[in-house]
C-alpha cells in the first residue's frame, strides 16, 4: 500500500468519526458510549479486513472511548 492510499484512508476514516462521532469526554450516557465503542470496532475491523491497514489513531480513540465507558460503569455501580 503506498502512501497516498494510507493518508487517503486515514482521512476518510477522519472524517467519518468527526461526522458520526463527538467527543469521548462530551459522552455522559453509557448507552451513547457503548454505540460508539461498538461502532468503532466494526470500522476497525473493516479496515483491517478490507485494507490491512488501521491508523494508530483509530485505536487510540477507541481506547479513550473505553476509558470514559469504564469510568460510567463505575459511577454507575457506586450509585446502585
């Protein structure tokens, strides 16, 4: 795969998560969080099946997504 075609993908895959996605820090309903991680993996996944090719990026978003879905997930332990 030659250059051109890893930053073409990484700026489609860009700009499909600026579009469909908001922040990970903006998110405060587990549901809404856990569409995103769900959602995320599926692109992951079809990048990596498709393309072979995953920006590093995209797992590092995926890992922020966890961390704020964890963080709910206990805040909403504590209170039950």
């Amino acid at each position: 795969m030659s250059e051109f075609e890893r930053t073409k993908l990484e700026i489609d895959l860009r700009n499909f998560t600026s579009r469909n996605f908001i922040r990970p820090s903006d998110c405060r309903n587990i549901t809404q969080i856990q569409f995103y991680v769900r959602e995320l993996c599926l692109k992951i996944d079809e990048y990596e099946s498709r393309f072979s090719y995953v920006p590093a990026w995209a797992h590092s978003l995926l890992a922020q997504y966890n961390l704020v879905q964890n963080k709910l997930v206990q805040v909403e332990f504590k209170n039950a």
